[in-house]
C-alpha cells in the first residue's frame, strides 16, 4: 500500500524496472529480491520503486521514470527532492 502523498506504480512496471536494473538499487547496488530472501535464504532488502520526476511536478508512471531502490537510498532520495522543493 502506498504512504501518505505516494502514488501507486503498477506491479507490471515494478517488475518491469526490478529486471531492468538486475534486481538491485541503482543507488548503492545492494541486491534486492521481492521475497525479502536471496537464493541462499538469506535476508536480502525487498526492493522499493522511486519516480525520477515526480508525479507532483508531472512525471509519469513509464519505465524511463522509475528507478528501482533499497529502502535506505530511497529515503535518502525522498529527503532530497523535499528539501530541493
């Protein structure tokens, strides 16, 4: 479910970005998996999906502006698109 103020990205193009970007964050690199496990069974980060131009200032939901992330880098990039409003 999405947050307050987030929109929703259809689980097509999530998983359309997920394979795109070899299912890791495109920030750090870290690998990512939707199960929150990695082939091993360890815990891995479950991926996050982040708008390169955001919906608020007319970005749209297509596969060039997504961006599959960790949860860490994507607060990181949250917290600056806010601050550079």
């Amino acid at each position: 479910m999405a947050g307050l103020g987030r929109s929703v990205i259809p689980a097509k193009l999530r998983r359309q970005a997920f394979y795109r970007d070899c299912g890791r964050c495109r920030r750090c690199g870290r690998k990512l998996s939707f199960s929150g496990r990695d082939a091993q069974g360890n815990r891995v980060s479950r991926p996050t999906f982040h708008h390169v131009v955001q919906k608020a200032d007319g970005g749209i939901n297509t596969l060039d502006n997504i961006l599959t992330l960790c949860p860490r880098c994507h607060r990181i990039v949250d917290g600056n698109d806010r601050r550079r409003r």
